[in-house]
C-alpha cells in the first residue's frame, strides 16, 4: 500500500501543455506558489506577462496587468487567493483566483 502511495505522490506530468520559448531569452522571476497550493504565479520577463501555472494539470493561464510588471505577491483570505503586481509605473494590479476562475481587478490606487 506504502508503494502505490509513494509512486502515486511522484507522478509526472503526461503532456507538454505550454512551453516556454528559451531562444527569444525568456526568463522567469519572482516564482510563487499561491496559498490555495494549486497555483504557482510567477512573471515571464521576455513578454512581460504574470502566468499562472495550474500544479494539478500543468495548463498555464496569461495576463498582463501593466506594461512593465516588476515584482509580484501572494495572499489569501478565507474565499480566494489573490496575486499582487508591481508594475513599472508605481501602480499595483490585483489578481483574484477563486475555484479556477482568475480574475484581473482594476489597478489599485496606493
């Protein structure tokens, strides 16, 4: 029983869902994984895109919150998780995901 549960627990995924392009020198930053541990968001710097990575079936979602995304931030609150974007020009975008539904809020005045 111990077996199927440990082979079970290192699973790999069966199908190349999206790939990232490593010629246009695509690279990633500020990687992490949402509260809700179904999500990792983290920015693609070469297009300048937040991606949100689903972990149980590896299909990544794209938005672009501003122009320049510089920094992200991950919280959670008893009904979703949210995502916080830095951008270039001072402002901060809002990402809530709830059930697998994302959703891009209005930029936030701070």
């Amino acid at each position: 029983m111990w077996m199927l549960l440990l082979n079970l627990g290192h699973a790999e995924p069966d199908a190349i869902v999206a790939t990232l392009d490593q010629a246009a020198g695509t690279a990633l930053s500020d990687l992490q994984i949402l509260p809700g541990g179904v999500y990792a968001a983290f920015i693609e710097e070469g297009s300048a895109q937040l991606r949100l990575l689903d972990l149980e079936t590896w299909e990544v979602k794209s938005f672009a919150p501003c122009d320049a995304p510089k920094g992200l931030a991950v919280w959670d609150d008893a009904l979703a998780d949210h995502v916080f974007v830095g951008c270039g020009d001072g402002s901060v975008a809002h990402l809530t995901v709830t059930d697998g539904v994302s959703v891009l809020e209005e930029d936030l005045a701070l």
